[in-house]
C-alpha cells in the first residue's frame, strides 16, 4: 500500500519505511518555533517542573515576538523579557518586531520534507512548501524543544483536487473560505488536507500559504502540498534546500477525495461568528462597518498589498471607517515601500503598521469596541476574537476587505 506526502514525511521522521493512518510514531522534529503567546509558559515550566533541564539542540528553535508589538502593558513586556533573555541564554534564534511567525518561518526556515511543529495552531502554514507543520500546546512544545522528539498519530489524509483556474478578481482566500464552508469547521478533524491536480499548479507558494493555513480552521492537522518546481524555485531563491521532496504515491489510500472547480469560486465573506458560515459576498452587501483589516499570517504578504493599493490608489478611506494596514513581515513592508505601496494607502488615509498580528489576534493594535463591525483578512471570527464579546468579525478577501473599507460597508471590488 502506498503512502501520502504527509505519511511520507511521517515515516522519514520516525525512522521507518512505513506508516499508516491510525499508528503512533516517536518522530525526531527538524524544527520547533514559539511565538509570544505561549512562550513564557514554556520557559517557567523548563525552569520550574524539571529536574535536570536540558535543550537537546538550540539550533532547532525559533522564538518570535508577533503577538503583541511593541508590549502593550507591563504584563505583556515582562512575559517578553522572559522569552527574550532565555533565547539570548540558549542561543536560540530570535526575532522581534520583523513580523508574523509563520511569515518568518517560510521566509527563512521551512524546507519541504520536514516536520515542524509550532506553538501556534496555524503552524499548517508550512504545507506549502511540502513540510508537515502542526501546531501543539507549550507542553508538547517543551517535550520537543528538551528531547528533540515527539509522538505523533498518523492521521488519514483527504485530498483536494483542485482543477481549472481562479477567475480575474476571485483569490486563494476565496477558495479556501468556500472549502470550509463546503465541508465544515469540523469536516476534517485530525486530519490532513492535500492539495493537488493540475490546478495547484496555478497557484503560487504564497497562494498555497492560503489554503494551508486556513486548513486547520477545517479542524484539519495540517494542509500539504507536492513541493514542486514552484516551490523548489521559492527556496531556491532564498539560498536553502529541501529536506526530501515526496510525492503522494497512485495507490496511496485516502478518507475522502473532492474536486473542486477553481473556475466556480466567488468572492466570498465568512459571516459572524462562524468560519464556516460563508455566503457569496454580494449577500452581505451594505453590512456597515467601523474597521477593516488587511494583514495576518493568512492574507497580509506582498500579493495581498498589492490588491489592496491597487483598489485603493486615488480613491480614500470612509471617514466612518478604520482601516488597518499590516505587512505579514518587515521584508513585506520594505518591498511595499519600494513598490510605493504604502504611501499609497497612506494618502487613502489606512493606518499603516508595524508587522506583527495586530486585529487579527485581537489583543492590543486596533481591538473593536461594543457592537462594532471588523471585516478583516484574519484567521478567525468568533465571539470576541477582535475585542468586545457583541462585536462581529467577518471574513474576506484582500479585495473585498480594501473595498469595504472604501465603502464604509461590505462591497465587492
């Protein structure tokens, strides 16, 4: 019997030759990354709960400040400080205010083949570059930052034939917005999304990034693309090479299997306060909104900004309006910058940030009061998620999220 990419990766970390849904495997982790959310909890537990402390091998980790920055209170600034003298004791790669940490990780780490896990649930990232990401607890964090090792159950893989082509106006976001409301917040729990057909290929390392973020919001363990000459070029432009490159195999076995028709897609918007609730956009139309966001580990890379200037270029934001700006990464912003991006949304009047996960986490940077409206290119949408419990997030693309913002109420670009 055959296995998937993500099996594959599985088998290769576990030292074996075979793998299959359902098996438990001790896997030897290529990588870990922790951002500010959980860090400090990893670093108390490592000092305080055990009794010979030891970190099996410090080139491995990746801590990054991302979710509050700069500290919004003394509290956030102490947890901070912690995480930021324990990476500079252990000679732990760290990064601070040069954005989102799965941005970083793609942009400087990820290779395909490997098995990364994250201390953030959006780990899924890194399928794009046909790496198994999984996001796991400080716990499990810790296990693997002092043994280099971890266990994982093989979970069953469902695969996404995607076919056709995206229409002009219509992006991954879309795409993957409609999967999830096709299949459900549940439809894959505990499972692997793969992405493939011959419409894949149309679909950039960073469109990719899309789907497989997203994926988790399927209840998915992770998403997974073939790393292919797309993305083989990806990391051959950024001076690293892959791990292993795996393709799933013909008679690998899969839970399910769908085909999705990339040329049917519309733009579409995730109503509160469910991911999975997702209706064309134009049924939303002349929702009123207070802010708009454009950012996110999901939706806040080059490509998105330039959809976002595009529409805005000579046009202004509503004065009833918030509109948040907020590069995925500090290479982000500066190729904004020289591409004139930012003063463009600028002059439009959007609030231009630094890179880190803003509204998106909904902790410190453009929170939304009592019955405010947030449409944003974030991850999630539920209660609360950007500020007051009577708020309501929805979700959208670049395009629709910058058009809103023009509006002052959800619109098509």
């Amino acid at each position: 019997m055959g296995m998937t990419i993500a099996e594959k990766v599985i088998a290769a970390a576990a030292g074996v030759d075979h793998v299959k849904p359902g098996d438990i495997h001790t896997v030897h982790l290529d990588r870990l990354m922790s951002n500010d959310g959980t860090t400090h909890l990893t670093v108390d537990m490592y000092h305080n709960k055990l009794t010979n402390p030891r970190i099996a091998d410090p080139e491995k980790l990746v801590f990054i400040v991302d979710h509050n920055v700069p500290a919004d209170n003394p509290k956030t600034a102490a947890a901070q400080k912690k995480m930021r003298n324990f990476a500079r004791e252990h000679k732990i790669d760290f990064w601070e205010g040069k954005g989102v940490c799965h941005q970083i990780m793609m942009e400087n780490y990820v290779c395909p083949g490997e098995l990364i896990f994250g201390a953030d649930s959006h780990t899924c990232t890194y399928g794009a570059l046909g790496a198994f990401g999984t996001g796991v607890g400080c716990t499990d964090f810790l296990y693997g930052m002092v043994t280099g090792t971890s266990w994982v159950l093989v979970p069953e893989s469902v695969k996404f034939n995607l076919v056709g082509k995206l229409p002009d106006g219509v992006y991954p976001r879309d795409l993957m917005l409609t999967i999830i409301g096709q299949i459900g917040a549940n439809g894959c729990n505990y499972q692997v999304m793969e992405f493939s057909g011959e419409g894949a290929k149309t679909l950039s390392v960073n469109d990719r990034m899309v789907l497989c973020n997203l994926s988790v919001e399927a209840g998915a363990k992770t998403g997974i693309f073939e790393a292919d000459e797309i993305a083989l070029a990806y990391l051959e432009e950024r001076g690293r090479k892959p791990k292993a490159v795996y393709k799933s195999d013909p008679d690998a076995v899969y839970a399910r299997e769908y085909t999705i028709d990339l040329t049917a897609i519309e733009p579409v918007v995730a109503r509160p306060d469910f991911v999975d609730d997702v209706v064309p956009a134009k049924e939303v139309c002349g929702v009123k909104i207070d802010e708009a966001f454009l950012g996110s580990c999901n939706n806040g890379r080059i490509e998105e900004m330039r959809v976002g200037a595009g529409i805005i270029k000579g046009k202004k934001v509503a004065d009833s309006v918030r509109f948040l700006v907020v590069p995925a990464s500090l290479e982000v912003y500066k190729q904004a910058l020289k591409e004139g991006l930012i003063d463009i949304f600028m002059e439009a009047g959007a609030i231009v940030m630094n890179p880190n996960c803003s509204v998106c986490w909904g902790s410190c940077q453009g929170v939304i009061g009592e019955n405010e409206v947030l449409i944003s290119t974030g991850t999630r949408n539920f209660k609360g998620r950007a500020g007051h419990p009577s708020s309501k997030v929805y979700l959208g693309s670049a395009a629709t999220v910058t058009a809103s913002a023009i509006a002052g109420e959800i619109t098509l670009a």
